[in-house]
C-alpha cells in the first residue's frame, strides 16, 4: 500500500515524507536484525539510509523495553481486511484465469460504516493489488449481484465482494472447457455406477474399497452439478 502513497493520484508531499519515515524505520530495524546473519549485504544497505551511525555492526540492537508498543487494534482489523479483499480478488482471477493485465470491476459489501470508509479510502490500493479498475469500484453497506452474473466472494463476516463473470471469462472459450471437463466426468461417473452396479465387484471388494468407490462417485456428481450450473450462467452471458 505504499506505492499508492508515493505515487498514487491522491499522494501528497505529506503522505510521501510520512511514507518514506515509516519505510525507513522498518528497513532500518530489519537490517539490525539481520546483520548477525548476513553482515557484509546488510552493512552496504544500512549506509545507504538517511542516518549519522557510523556502522550498522556498533550500532544498537533492537530492544523492547517493559512499555508495550502502541497498537491501534482498529488500524490492525482493518488492514487484515484489506488483505483479505486483495487476496479473494487475486485468488478469483488465478482460478478463472484471467490475463494479468486485465483490469476487471468489483462490487464491495461492507456491513460495519467503520470498515467500509477505511476500505474506501485505501480503493487504490484494492485497484492496483488486485488489478481492479477504480472507476468500476465501488463499495456498498448492503445488495449483491445475481449469483449467474457475478462470482460471490465471502471474503469475511459482514465483508464480500461480486465481481462481474462478464469481466472473469470469455463466455465461449470457459464453456469449451468446462463442456471438456463435463464430458470427461461423465464418463467417469458412468464407469464407476457400472462398476458399483456389478456384483462381481461387489463380493470381491472389500468394504473399504467399496466405501471409497461410491465417495469418489458422489464427488464427481456434485462436480457435475457445479459444471452444469456454470455452463447455465455462461449460457446467459454470450
């Protein structure tokens, strides 16, 4: 979230000063940290910081003292939300294989007023981590799109997100492939009721085979019925 800070449309010489002391301190203190470790990189890096020490190897180890570090547990829920958010958009467009550079719209519903101004004002950030365009972005209390229009993400409680199929797929190569994995399934959903249907296989078997027999063919049905209703929503789109 800080590249939106430094270089984002609503950076500030403030946010960017603010920014930059807070990225230097954290660099700052993972070098000391590090230096035990890996002496000589760390000590080049530490005398490229802003700073009057002489040599990262005298100066002071970290200490924490017996007065706990300050910890806004407002600041922290929300972060780890925003985290979330970025991590279900992510993880939507890897599962449906969306180019890298596409940018794709996003509906967000935010239950708690508190969080969903907090997610609001970091929209950049959702926009360029989770490659969503930030005209399309738009934040909610309450509504949702309908399920064969947009994949539902519940991202938390009191926190999801919809984000157009139109967007996630092309309507005519997605139903090529999953029309292939359809049929692939099928036929194994055939082979395994002929093979459950043989009573052959029956007395042979034992019980735990054939308990894992007829879990694999539930399975590959409830798949099926995935499949099917995705093939119906694609229907729809083209």
């Amino acid at each position: 979230s800080s590249k939106t800070r430094m270089v984002g449309d609503a950076s500030t010489a403030e946010t960017q000063a603010r920014t930059r002391r807070v990225l230097t301190y954290v660099f700052d203190t993972c070098l000391r940290l590090l230096h035990p470790f890996m002496p000589y990189v760390t000590e080049i890096l530490y005398q490229q910081l802003p700073r009057k020490d002489d040599a990262l190897m005298i100066s002071q180890w970290p200490q924490m003292d017996d007065t706990p570090l300050c910890t806004d547990e407002a600041a922290v829920e929300q972060y780890s939300a925003l985290q979330s958010l970025v991590r279900a958009i992510r993880n939507a467009r890897a599962e449906y294989q969306v180019e890298p550079g596409k940018k794709i719209a996003a509906n967000v519903v935010v239950a708690d007023a508190a969080l969903r101004a907090a997610l609001e004002n970091e929209a950049a950030v959702v926009s360029l981590l989770g490659r969503v365009e930030e005209s399309s972005l738009t934040f909610a209390e309450s509504g949702a799109m309908d399920g064969s229009e947009a994949a539902h993400l519940i991202v938390a409680d009191g926190l999801e997100a919809f984000l157009p199929l139109a967007d996630l797929v092309d309507p005519v190569k997605e139903a090529k492939r999953l029309t292939k994995q359809f049929d692939k399934l099928e036929k194994d959903v055939v082979g395994l009721e002929k093979r459950l249907g043989s009573s052959g296989f029956l007395k042979k078997a034992s019980e735990e085979v054939v308990a894992e027999t007829k879990q694999q063919l539930d399975e590959k049905k409830e798949r099926l019925s995935t499949i099917q209703k995705s093939l119906d929503a694609l229907k729809q789109l083209a």
